[in-house]
C-alpha cells in the first residue's frame, strides 16, 4: 500500500538534504545548501535570551507578536515607502517556506493555474500540487536569465490565479529589473493575476542594484502578498521567522492556512527579529551585512574562475550558478557527484530547480558563498588540487 499522498509522490526527498547527505558522508564542504556557517549579530542573541528570561514562551498572536508586526511595518515603510496596517496587513510565519505553503493554500483552488518562472525555489511546485493548482513554467536561461515576455505571456490563462516572483531570485541570483517588473505587473493586471512575490533576499544586492518590491509598481500593492525572512536578513536560518505583508484580503488568506499549519511563531525569537529590524532602520546594520556578502560573492567568483567554471556574477542572494562545460560532459547531477567524490566539494545540480526545459541546466552547479573565510579558502585548495 503507497501511503504518501499523491499530490507529493512526484517529490520525493529534497536535492538539498541529496547532496548534504552526500557531503557528510564524503566529508566535503558544503557550498550546496544555502545557510551561513557563520553566527549572526549578536544582538539578536541577546534579544532572544532576554526574551526567554522575561517570560515570553507561551503561544504568540497567531499572526505575530505586536512588537514584530509593529517593525515589519516600519521597515516597509522606511526602504520602500510602502505603508501596511500591522494587525490586518501582516502575518509572522514559521520562515518563508511555510510563508509560500500557506499563502497558496489559502488563494489557490483546484484548477487554478499558477506561473513559475524556472528556475525555481523547489517548495514553490509542491505548494501549488497540494493546494490542486496547476503549473505553468517560464525558463530564465544561464548566463543573464532575462525574462523573455512572449514566453511569459504564453503562460497566462483565464484559469491563471497566481505568478510567484522571486527576487532577488535564488538560484540565478539575478534582480528583476525595472523593466521586467513591469512586464509583470502588466501582465497581471491585464489577466487579474495575483503576486507572490518572494523576497527574502532583499537587502542582499550587489554593485548598486536596486531591489526593488513588485508592490511599488503602479496597480500593484492591492495584488501582491510579499514574503520576507529573518533567517536570510539576519544569518538565523534555523530561526524560521519569515512574514508575509500585503492587502488584507490576500493576508487573510495566508492566515486562514497559517492558524492550522503551525498557528504562532516561537515568540522568544519573534521579540528577537524584531529588535532586528529596528537595528536595520535605526542603524547601519544592512550597508554591513550588504557589503560583507558581496566580498564573499567576488571570493568565490574568483575562486570558480580559477578552477574552471564559467560564473553568472549575481546581483543578489548568496548564490552563484557557474557552468562547468569546459571541464566535464557529464550533466549536472553527475558532476556534482563527481565533484563530492574528487574534489570534497558539494553544489547542487540545478535541473531539479527546472520542469518546462531540464536541459537549460545540463552543464550548471550552484554554489552558495554564505560561507566563513576558511571555508572559501579550503573549497578553493580543493577544488584547483
């Protein structure tokens, strides 16, 4: 008897814990899955042991604790200009993962469509099979993975409910540029197309691009349900603290699925993150964090030029696609096996990130530089021995 719900058994286990499995047993570093190896500010340590000592462990507001929604807000307003109600415009979910689970749950109804945009974040296929939805795919291609508009507008529908944007987009790391933007949000509000707009990289871009929320645009603050995360600002991954903020009807329904999914966020770190983002508005916390990550960005872009690869220069997140033709003709997945094996250095094959066009990927790796000093400087000893 298959006991796995059907919706899921095109799944199966995720390539991130593949091939950090892998990189244990092979004792090689791990630039696959995306986490630092590094702590965050401390202060946020000392929030949150401040927090479990002042008695804050019982079950928060479903939504979030009102000292975090109250900065979320702040924050949206400070960098953006955007203004949201925080008790009907804001919802804290257990980090940005369950944020896309929830949000699609509750707008999506079987037989609805959703466009992805491939490369993906590989919950967001998962999410719109459990909630009944189909897909439809737009390929960004390697080495720019502009967005091609005939191709885009192609995937709309009159049964199309939702586009999911990522940007900065993991696993490219490419910002959307203005002109894409509205592209997008053009074409959503010609179709009467919803946004998800995933933004969790968003105070990591490089060499002066802009991130710039899809909200902003024009027509476009009332349709879009935007997710962030304290684990990607803060380098508190294992924290799971993420929040969706939009209009409220599009709030309402990410809290309809939220309540049952997990119902409150740990509220210790909640009091934590949102000391956080008062340091990102009232501080100069997010020049640092923005410049420390793009040192790590041209150390590793260096170090994959020096040992072969072919580098996409990323604008944003903490990743970097390379291809690694001139090196191998093995695909992806069998590359990064290899590399495991030979050179104790794990990436992550990218084809699982793609369903329209898999062999737009056939000869990239991704590899992650949210990673101490040391630990570029031992990839790069290995990967050139």
């Amino acid at each position: 008897m298959t006991v796995t719900a059907k919706a899921l058994q095109p799944f199966g286990t995720t390539i991130f814990a593949e091939m950090t499995g892998l990189a244990i047993a092979h004792q090689a570093i791990n630039l696959s899955q995306g986490f630092p190896d590094f702590e965050g500010p401390p202060a946020l340590v000392d929030a949150a042991a401040a927090a479990l000592r002042a008695g804050h462990n019982q079950y928060a507001r479903s939504a979030g604790v009102l000292p975090l929604v109250e900065q979320i807000v702040r924050h949206k307003k400070h960098f953006y200009d955007l203004d949201y109600d925080p008790l009907t415009e804001v919802t804290v979910t257990c980090g940005a993962t369950e944020g896309i689970m929830s949000s699609m749950l509750g707008l999506l109804d079987p037989g609805d469509e959703v466009v992805l945009l491939e490369p993906y974040y590989d919950s967001y296929p998962v999410a719109a099979a459990l909630a009944g939805a189909t897909v439809r795919y737009c390929t960004l291609r390697y080495p720019d993975f502009a967005l091609d508009e005939d191709e885009l507008a192609s995937c709309f529908s009159d049964r199309t409910k939702l586009l999911v944007l990522n940007t900065p987009h993991n696993p490219s790391g490419k910002v959307f540029t203005p002109a894409e933007l509205s592209t997008i949000a053009r074409l959503c509000q010609q179709h009467d197309v919803l946004v998800l707009s995933d933004e969790v990289y968003e105070h990591l871009t490089f060499d002066g691009a802009p991130h710039t929320p899809i909200a902003t645009l024009p027509g476009m603050r009332d349709r879009t349900l935007t997710l962030s995360s304290a684990g990607k600002t803060f380098s508190f991954t294992g924290w799971k603290v993420g929040w969706a903020t939009g209009p409220q009807a599009m709030v309402a329904a990410a809290q309809s699925a939220h309540q049952f999914v997990t119902y409150a966020v740990a509220t210790p770190l909640q009091h934590a993150v949102a000391e956080g983002l008062r340091m990102c508005v009232d501080g100069d916390y997010v020049a640092g964090f923005r410049a420390d990550y793009q040192r790590r960005r041209d150390t590793l872009v260096e170090i994959l030029r020096g040992a072969g690869f072919a580098p996409a220069v990323p604008q944003g997140t903490y990743f970097i696609i390379a291809d690694f033709s001139a090196l191998s003709d093995l695909d992806d997945r069998a590359f990064a096996v290899e590399l495991i094996k030979t050179k104790k250095v794990a990436a992550i094959p990218p084809s699982v990130f793609y369903e329209k066009d898999k062999a737009a990927a056939r000869h990239l790796l991704r590899f992650a530089f949210c990673k101490t000093d040391a630990t570029l400087d031992q990839a790069r000893a290995q990967l050139r021995s």
